[in-house]
C-alpha cells in the first residue's frame, strides 16, 4: 500500500504516520509500503514528532506547501491513499488572519483533489471538523446537518468539506471526509487548550479561560481519531462524511480544573478574559453512523488525559523551544 500524507508532522498527521508504520493500524487494513509525509513545516509541524519512524526505510519526509501546482510530482504512482491533514487550524489565529486559513485549507484542498484526480488515487480522506456544524445548545449533530460555520476557520474547513464532495460527485474522486471532536494527547502543539494549560501548569504561569469557562467541547484521545482515520480509510463508503465522536463532554473550566488536579494545585491560577469573537457554545457529534461499521473508541478519558500530562513531564525539551 503506497501512502501520501500531508500535514503528516502535525499532531495529529504525526499520530496516524507513526501507528502506521509501527503496525498499530494493521488491524484496520492499513500496511504501508511506502509513505511520504509532506508537510509544510509551519509552526504547528515538527519534525521531533517523526523521529520515532525517521530510520524506517518505508518513510520519506518531502517538505512542501499544498498549494505547490508541481504536488502531483511528488505523490507516488498507483498511489493507494491520500490523507489530507495539512491545515491551519487554530481558531484564535483564523480570527487575526483569515487569509491564509483560505489559501491552505480551501485552495490547497482543491489542488490536492485536482492531483487525485489527475492521479486516479484510490481513496482520498480529507480530515474535517465538528467545527462546520457551528454551536448546539443540546442533542447531537448527525452527518445529515447542514454545516453553519461561525469561526473563519470553521468556514474554510467548510468550504473544503463542500469542494472535496463535489470532487467526489462531479469527477468521481473516491472521497470519504471526517468529522471528529477535539482531540488531545502527546505532540500537540502548546497553543491548543490541553497542552496550553499543562505546559503553563509546568512553567507555575496563570491559565486564562475566555468568559466564564462554560462552553463545552466533546473530547477524543488523538490515537483513537487515527484509528478511526484508518478504519474508514478501509471500510468507509466513498462520498461519505463520517462523525468520529469523543462522547467526552466537559466545559473548559472543567478541563482547567481536572489538569490543576493532576498538579495539585489550587483554582487561584484561574484567569478569566474577555470571550473570543464568534465563539461556539457546545460541540457534540452523533457518532452512530461510525459504530454501526464496528468502530469503537478505546481511551478512556481519564486515563488519556493523565497519561498526556505525563508525557509532557517527561517531554520538556520537545515543547520548550
């Protein structure tokens, strides 16, 4: 099985090219000949996350941007899957410049689609969001809502969605998309909320919460959402959008609270700002239409979340510089 992945230095990117290539995702149909990892190498990419697999003889690291009209060059002939990670994704930085959020998530999407094409690949996922469905104030969101996106990182991840399902409908791309709940784990980038907190728990600096710290996030431990990834990446039916639910419910100050549990210290660290712009209530995904093909998560919540924040103990130098 021949595999391109962009956006495969990310966090989560990072997560599915190190299982595959260890043989956590055998089970699942995925057994690599060969991989590329093509990636961008931003802020949020790092090549640390890929040290692990660096030596094996079936891997190889291609730096470059989506956008890239030359990509086709690069993806390997008869290729059998095409993982799309490659985005900006931080909601906060989407709000400052929406611009660049278009370019990558959008425009580049469409380029890699046109190489699909071009290529005949034989299955592309694009890794979408619970974030196009916009904010629920109760009950879940099933793959049959329309997306009403409220951030303009949501709204280029829904645009991606749209263009990669009309790739699929008017050329016969054999696209499936994802849609999964907020992820946490090893690797993830200090901007995002889990490891933001931890490393701050780390560095005896104050944790800040927008508003009052009750929105609400449904949560997945990223080696859960990569064998989900994987599962449908074989099983999943082409045209399709897939829930990948975490079935994980906590507000922020939750969150905030369970990690300062894990330091034992005390909510006086606690410093509440003024809320962002646009920002969503409640995510919750209906996650049905994956468990009726046998899916089911694996990580237990509690058990992610200590586990997580004992690899960044024991990690300092991967998020210190």
């Amino acid at each position: 099985m021949k595999i391109f992945v962009t956006g495969g230095a990310g966090f989560i990117g990072s997560e599915f090219v190190r299982k595959a290539l260890t043989g956590g995702l055998t089970n699942f149909g995925i057994d690599p000949t060969a991989l590329i990892v093509y990636d961008a190498l931003t802020y949020a990419g790092n090549l640390k996350n890929l040290k692990l697999i660096e030596s094996d003889k079936r891997y190889e690291f291609i730096k470059g941007d989506i956008n890239d009209p030359n990509i086709s060059k690069v993806i390997p002939k008869e290729c059998d899957l095409i993982i799309n990670f490659a985005a900006e994704s931080h909601v906060d930085r989407s709000i400052v410049d929406p611009s660049v959020f278009m370019k990558t998530n959008v425009l580049g999407t469409q380029n890699l689609l046109e190489c699909a094409k071009k290529l005949k690949v034989q299955r592309y996922v694009q890794i979408s969001t619970d974030e196009v469905y916009g904010s629920i104030p109760h009950g879940t969101w099933d793959e049959s809502f329309p997306v009403k996106p409220n951030s303009p990182y949501a709204a280029s991840k829904a645009a991606a969605d749209l263009i990669s399902l009309a790739y699929s409908k008017t050329y016969g791309v054999p696209v499936i998309i994802t849609r999964c709940s907020n992820n946490y784990g090893p690797y993830q980038h200090p901007e995002k909320l889990i490891p933001s907190f931890i490393t701050k728990l780390l560095q005896n600096k104050p944790l800040t919460l927008y508003g009052n710290g009750e929105n609400v996030r449904e949560w997945i431990h990223v080696s859960d959402h990569v064998r989900a990834i994987a599962w449908l990446s074989t099983n999943g039916e082409i045209g399709e959008v897939y829930n990948i639910a975490g079935n994980e419910e906590k507000t922020n100050l939750e969150i905030t609270q369970l990690l300062m549990n894990e330091f034992n210290d005390s909510d006086s660290k606690i410093e509440f700002v003024p809320d962002r712009l646009g920002h969503d209530y409640r995510y919750a995904l209906n996650g049905n239409k994956l468990r009726d093909l046998g899916f089911k998560n694996l990580v237990n919540f509690n058990e992610g979340l200590k586990s997580t924040v004992y690899w960044y103990r024991n990690n300092l130098e991967w998020f210190q510089p």
